[in-house]
C-alpha cells in the first residue's frame, strides 16, 4: 500500500490519512450491531411473544434504516465536514444503543434498532468517503480491500458473541456490547480522526441534495457499478434473511452453530478483500469485478444445486456461501471504488447513494425471504441465485462506462 510521499502519490493527494484501524472500526460498527443479534431472533420472539415476521423486523428496518441515513450524511458531510458528521452519528448510536438494551416490548426494539442503525451507518458513508479523500481510484480500491478485510472480524466475531451472550445473559446482552463499542470508537475518532474533505460544496437545502443525486444518477457509469454493488450485497442479505430460520429452526442445530457457520463464511470473505487489496492496482477494477461476479454467481447458483441434489445440512447450505464470501470480498471493493471516482468530488454523497442501494435492497432481499423460506432453504437459495444472476447485467454497464 503506497505510503505518504511515496513514488505515484500525487501532490493534492499528500493529505494527513487517518490510521487504517480506525477506519475498519468505522466501517465495522454497523455491521457487528446488525448481526450481533441475529442469533437471538427466536429467543427475543419467545421474550416479547412475538411473530417471526415481527421479529425480522429487527433486521429489515435496520437496513432501511442504513440505507436512509447514509443518504443523509454522505451530502452533509460534503458541505460540513467528515468529522462532525461521524460524531453526531456515534452519538445518536449510543443513545439508541441504551434504548435497545432497556426495550420493553418488540415495538420499542424494533425502533430503537432503526435509530441505532441511523447512527451506525455514519461510519461506513464517512470512512468511504475519507478513503477516496485521500486516495486514488486504483489506490482507494485497494485500500477499500484491506480496510474490508479487517471489517470482516466483526461479521465473524458478532453471531459467536450474540449467540454467547444470549444463552449465558439473554439478548439484552448484545445491546451493551454495542454501547462499549460505540463509546471508546467515538472517543478515539475524536481525537485521531483528521478532517479530510477537500473542499466544502454548495448545499443550501433539499433540492441542492436531490439535485446532486440527480446528477451521479445521470452518470450510466455510476449506475452501473452502483448496481453491481447492491445486487452483489443482496446475495448475501438474502442468505442472512433466511439462514437463521433453516438452520436453527428448520434443521434444528444451536445458534452457537449457525454462528460458527457464519464466522467461517466470514474467513472467505476476508480472503476475497486480501485479494482485492493485493491486485486491485495491478489488474484494475474492471478484471477484479469480472473475477469476482463470476464467484458470485457459480456459488449463488450452486446454493439452489445444493438444496434440490442433497438431503437436508447444514454443510450443503453453507458451503456454496464460501464461494459467494470470496467473489463478494472481490467485487464490493471494486464496484464502490469504481462509483466513488464517477464524481471524486462529490465521494460523500455518492457513498450515501451506493450505501443506501445497498442497504435497501438488501432489505427487499430478507422480505423477499421472509415470504418465500418455509425452513428448507429453497426460498433462500433461489432468492440468492435470482440476485447473483443480476450481478452480470450490471457488471455489463460497467464495461461499457
């Protein structure tokens, strides 16, 4: 990874870069507070005596809510600042987490799980955006792999962690947890986190935030990769929607297993970032995302293979999501380097735009899951294989931007 000063750094590029750990905990938060407590969905059915549809609602409006907010911050942060969009957010966290964590019905849970989600996504729009601050495009990808990379530690450590604290201490427990992250990372941005943004663009309002929206919209490049990014994410929402109803209630294995499972799809994902962090440069974003929708697609196929050739296991509906972990952690980086360098100047705002995409369609995708997975893992792996599928129309508008 070049460093400051280093041969083919530009000179406007020469800017103060924030410490990579701190923007993969930037970029980790919400996901760890989004799965941290997916394996307590039936128990938390079971506390509030509520329906699973209910219960899904935990998830679902939490990536609306994502997808909302990071609509919200990336513009904001293009005018005002990266910092003080980031603190407003961890705060807003914060509150929400306490909230969660001392809900007394599932209505109550389940908003304060959208706040907390509104507070959360800061964190992946604003670490984005730095990145591109400060990096080119080729060099951004790159970045984005490693950065990714390390973010996978919280996907894979936030199902062992829910699923422990709820059958040691109940699902309450995953709350606080997400309160003892958020403090310390609000603190350490405070006083780590350099101010990157270039130079603050015109927003007198409303019609000065859709009108800039508007525009990367306009760009076919920006919609292609844009795209790209939200299918190649809906795969795997789509197994997320699904997978804790097929395993642990369809096929009758422990939350501590599901998560075990979901931990090593992690690894796969986190290699597909180191190779996206190690060839992105040298190949380009447009080989990587070839390579990588090829993963994807061969393993979302091969999850609906695997479900009609095979008896019920939970191996047979894990094992095609290493391929879909790996061609992921290969295109995710990409599409978004590839959507942020549409309008460099305006990252904030096309980060929002990817990130809302992203989130509200992998939102559909567990709706779409939740009405069509009665517990045997078709519906989920035909929802999955449908959007994998999608992933090559989009990536066809990219070749030709």
């Amino acid at each position: 990874m070049p460093l400051p000063g280093a041969p083919g750094v530009s000179a406007d590029l020469k800017k103060p870069r924030p410490p990579i750990w701190l923007l993969v905990a930037m970029i980790a938060i919400g996901p760890f507070t989004m799965q941290v407590l997916v394996p307590s969905l039936p128990s938390m059915g079971r506390d509030f005596g509520a329906s699973t549809s209910a219960v899904q609602l935990t998830v679902t409006l939490y990536l609306l809510s994502v997808g909302v907010g990071q609509l919200i911050y990336g513009p904001l942060s293009d005018r005002f600042g990266r910092r003080p969009l980031l603190m407003g957010g961890l705060a807003l966290y914060a509150v929400a987490s306490l909230g969660a964590a001392l809900a007394g019905g599932i209505g109550s849970l389940v908003i304060a799980r959208a706040l907390q989600a509104m507070g959360a996504c800061a964190g992946v729009v604003l670490a984005r955006a730095v990145i591109r601050d400060v990096w080119a495009r080729d060099q951004a990808a790159s970045v984005l792999g490693y950065v990714t990379m390390g973010m996978t530690i919280a996907p894979m450590l936030a199902p062992l962690l829910g699923s422990y604290l709820d059958q040691t201490l109940g699902w309450r427990a995953s709350m606080w947890a997400c309160l003892v992250f958020g403090l310390p990372l609000a603190l350490v941005a405070w006083k780590r986190l350099p101010e990157t943004l270039p130079a603050p663009q015109p927003l007198p309002g409303l019609f000065a935030i859709l009108a800039a929206y508007r525009s990367l919209w306009a760009i076919p490049v920006f919609r292609a990769y844009a795209a790209l990014t939200a299918c190649a994410t809906g795969v795997f929402f789509a197994f997320l929607g699904g997978a804790p109803y097929v395993v642990v209630q369809g096929m009758g294995y422990t939350p501590v297993q599901f998560a075990i499972g979901f931990a090593a799809i992690s690894v796969f994902f986190a290699a597909g970032n180191w190779l996206a962090g190690v060839l992105s440069k040298r190949l380009g974003i447009l080989r990587m995302l070839s390579v990588g929708t090829s993963i994807t697609v061969v393993g979302s196929i091969g999850a609906v293979v695997g479900q009609l050739a095979f008896p019920p296991h939970i191996l047979v509906f894990f094992v095609p999501m290493v391929l879909v972990g790996v061609g992921n952690g290969m295109t995710q980086p990409n599409a978004i380097a590839g959507a942020l360098s549409a309008k460099p100047q305006l990252a904030g705002t096309a980060s929002s735009l990817v990130g809302a995409l992203q989130m509200g369609f992998g939102a559909l995708m567990t709706f779409v899951v939740g009405l069509v997975e009665y517990g045997a893992g078709i519906g989920t792996a035909l929802t999955m294989a449908a959007t994998g599928s999608a992933c090559w129309l989009a990536l066809r508008g990219a070749r030709r931007g």
